[in-house]
C-alpha cells in the first residue's frame, strides 16, 4: 500500500481529522439584514476582546470604543458601499458554516480587494472551509479585476498565519510597536517549572 493510499484509508492518523472540502463544496450568499445584525452584535464584543487581551485598548471603554470603529467604518450598515458581507454555505447539506465580511473598492486605478473577516463556526473548523472560502473569494477578486488580495492578520494568531502561508500569502508590510511599560514576566507556576526541568 502506498503512503497515499494509507493517508485516504485513515486520514485522522495524518493530522486531517476529516475529509477536505472540495472545491464546489461551498457557497457564499448575501446576508438578509436581520443576518448582518446578528453578526455585528457579537462581531463588535469579539472585536473589543480581541484588542483588552493584546492591552490595546482598556476594558472598561473597549466594547464602546469598538461600538464607534465599526460605526465610522459601516455609516450604512449592511448598505455600506464596498462591502459585501455573506454566509458559508455548505452545498451538500445547505447548513451555514460560518460567513465572510469583504471589501471591494477602486483606488490607484486599480481594483482593490480586501478580506476583512471570516469567521467559521467552532464546530465546522479544521474541515477545510476557511481555505475553500478563500479560494472561491481569490476567484472572485481575479473576475472583478484585481491582480492581488489583501487580509490582516495579528502576529500571534500561528494557525490562521499558517493557513495563509500554506494559501502562498506573504507580509506585504508590517506595523510595529514598542512597549512603553512593559510588565514584569512572572515565575511560571511550580509544576510548570517542574514540567520544564527547571
């Protein structure tokens, strides 16, 4: 037998708990309004976890100063032109399995295509629909004109890094900072140094 043929017999035993989605096995649709409210009402509290963990932003104003960015960058909400935010269907059962918020605009004489946001829903992770999406979204982008597409991501986020490099992404350009007042690193916990032989 050969290492391929191993790898399809038992695919969790090579580090792919399920069978990858294929590429016609998903679509992206337009969210109703009611669907882009639901997806702004837990978008925005995620979006102020996100910057008290990394202590950008101090808790007690996080989830307002995040209610104001998200108001400045969508004045029209769903209508907001540039923007296009849609679900993740799967086409073999039609179930919902995340969505996706992004941007298409003209500057510089060019097509600008940007990825903002993709969300897959815990359960449906690791199956291969964060890829899919943004392969069916780069298909998209080369119809509509673009040469490129963009995204953002946060340096400590390893696995969706990993993602993107394995999808021939690559740093375009990098926004540093320095901590002023820096905290003290603290002992890590007895059995943590007892774990680590120190």
């Amino acid at each position: 037998m050969t290492p391929n043929e191993r790898r399809q017999r038992n695919p969790r035993r090579h580090g792919n708990p399920t069978a990858p989605v294929g590429p016609d096995r998903i679509r992206i649709e337009p969210m109703s309004d009611q669907e882009f409210q639901v997806s702004r009402n837990y978008t925005i509290p995620e979006h102020a976890a996100d910057y008290v963990r990394r202590g950008i932003w101090a808790e007690g104003v996080a989830l307002e100063t995040s209610r104001e960015g998200f108001a400045q960058l969508l004045p029209q909400g769903l209508a907001t032109r540039g923007k296009h935010f849609c679900n993740i269907l799967d086409n073999e059962t039609g179930r919902r399995v995340g969505e996706v918020w992004y941007s298409v605009q003209e500057k510089g004489g060019k097509v600008q295509f940007s990825i903002d946001w993709i969300r897959i829903e815990p359960q449906n992770r690791r199956q291969g629909y964060a890829a899919q999406t943004i392969r069916l979204l780069e298909n998209e982008a080369r119809g509509l004109g673009a040469d490129r597409t963009w995204l953002n991501v946060w340096m400590d986020n390893l696995g969706a890094i990993a993602l993107y490099r394995k999808l021939g992404y690559a740093a375009s350009d990098m926004r540093m900072m320095k901590l002023l007042n820096p905290r003290p690193r603290r002992p890590p916990p007895a059995r943590a140094r007892k774990r680590s032989g120190i």
